[in-house]
C-alpha cells in the first residue's frame, strides 16, 4: 500500500467533494467550539463557586467581659478544632473601622460609644467548609465561655452545596449530548463526501483492492478535516476571547480562557472527530453498497 497514493486519493476525494468538505470542517468547527464554551462555562462556574466558598468564615462575637487571658485561652481552644485553620482577632475598634468603610461614621455618630462586639474570624480547610461540618463546629465553640454569638453565610452555602451537585449532572449530560451529537452530524456530512465517489469505490473493488486500501483515504481525510476544524475553532475561539476582553476589561470580571495544553486537545478532539466521523460513514456506506463486508 502506497502512502503517497492513499494521501494523494484522499485530497482528490475532497476536491471532489468542496461543498461537503467544506460542511463537514464547518460542522467540526462548531462542534469543537461548543465543546470548548462548555469546558470554559465548566471551569469558570467552579472557579465561582470556589472564590466564594474562600470567602466563608465563621465569625465568633465575643462578650465585652472578656480579658486578654481569657481571650488566649478561647483562641488556643478552637485551634484543637479539626479543620481550623486560621483564626483572626478582630476589636472593637477594628470592627468600627471596618463598619465605617462599608457603611459610613455616620452610623456610628448617633451611638454615645462603639456598639460593635469584638469578634474572632475563623477560616477553615475547604473539606470543612460544608454545613453539616460547619454546624459541629459552631456548636462545639457555642459552649465555650465568653462566646456571644456565632454566624457564618449558611444559606449561601446550602445553595452552592446544592447548585454544585445539580451542575455536575448538567455538565455531565451537555458533554454527552454534545459529542454524541458532534459525531452524528460529522459522520452525515462525511457520508456525503463518501457517496460523491461511489463509482470509483465500484471500481477499486472490482479491481481487487482491499477493504483497508478503501477505507484508508477516507481516514486520510477526515484526519485532514479534523484537523482544519481544529485550527478554526481555536482561531475563532481565540477572535471571540480577545474581542469579549476588549469590550469588558474590568477587573472585576475576569475569564480564564484555554491554555496552551487545552488549545492542543481541542485540536485532537477535532482530528478524532474527523476520523471517527469518517469511519463511521464508510463503513455504514460502504456496506449499505455492499462494497465490503463485515
């Protein structure tokens, strides 16, 4: 089997074919960059859920009783918690200050002294922050002396402990459709590339050739598809990022978008495309003809 035969026949074959090669590297292509705006929808939903899972804490409100041995002794025994991991003490008068940058000293004026208990900010190890592990811990500091009050955002995080489930199974379902559906519509338009030559194939085979001599350009081919809608897609993907960051620059919003490795399996995903697309189609072809058997 000649190599140089096979690649030349196959580019023949899509010359061939222009306007169903060209639907097929298109529906690669599209195929491709859905995959990647669910893979950047994917990685930057947990990396939301994630930033605001950093931000919770618990925060402990301390009696205005207490007196700096005592205060020593309530720190030392939450650091034996399991899961603590930093704790932050926070006075009266820190608590003020951070009440008039988010509010401002005019609240503050109409009180004859600072109303504002000094508290104790308590982060923990991400594996702790979920709210039956979060409760334990609360009850645990509740019975110790000189402990006021204690809160941290439950509700926020039964929300995301809820969304978070729900989204993998979404993710998970949107994967499979997606590809399912990517491989359908490549293997339907390869089919049509594929019928274009049903002469030709009626020839080889009266011929002699092979089932793998028939089939080979084929492959070819769709690799070489795969591959032109690889680029495509990474290009476009690419044109859509930087033209997104240059309409939406605030900081305050940030993307993150493929990296280099990721930019290399979209290409592959879009050669593997091509060539299971391919296969698919000619051997469905093909046996339908009764070219081959199988």
């Amino acid at each position: 089997m000649k190599i140089n035969f096979l690649f030349k026949e196959s580019i023949r074959g899509l010359n061939s074919a222009k306007l169903s090669t060209f639907a097929s590297v298109i529906t690669i292509t599209l195929s491709l960059i859905l995959i990647a705006i669910y893979y950047n929808i994917s990685i930057n939903s947990n990396k939301l859920i994630k930033s605001i899972k950093d931000k919770v804490e618990i925060e402990v409100f301390l009696d205005d009783s207490i007196n700096q041995d005592e205060l020593n002794d309530l720190r030392e025994k939450i650091r034996t918690i399991g899961g603590v991991k930093q704790i932050t003490y926070i006075s009266k008068a820190d608590a003020a200050k951070i009440f008039e940058s988010e509010f401002g000293k005019d609240m503050l004026d109409i009180f004859e002294s600072n109303p504002l208990p000094a508290s104790l900010k308590i982060n923990l190890y991400d594996e702790y922050k979920y709210t039956d592990r979060m409760n334990k811990i609360k009850a645990q500091i509740n019975t110790m002396k000189k402990v006021q009050d204690i809160v941290y955002p439950e509700k926020n995080l039964e929300m995301i402990e809820k969304n978070s489930s729900g989204l993998l199974l979404i993710n998970l379902l949107i994967l499979i459709v997606i590809s399912v559906s990517s491989i359908f519509l490549v293997s339907n338009t390869i089919r049509l590339v594929i019928s274009s030559k049903k002469k030709i194939l009626e020839l080889f085979k009266l011929l002699g050739a092979k089932n793998s001599f028939i089939i080979t350009p084929f492959i070819i081919g769709g690799f070489i598809q795969g591959l032109a809608g690889g680029i495509i897609a990474v290009g476009a993907l690419y044109g859509f990022y930087f033209l997104f960051t240059s309409k939406f620059s605030s900081n305050e919003l940030k993307i993150d978008f493929m990296g280099i490795e990721y930019v290399i399996y979209l290409v592959i995903a879009g050669i593997f495309l091509g060539i299971l697309g391919s296969l698919i189609s000619v051997k469905f072809f093909l046996k339908k003809e009764r070219l081959i058997n199988y």
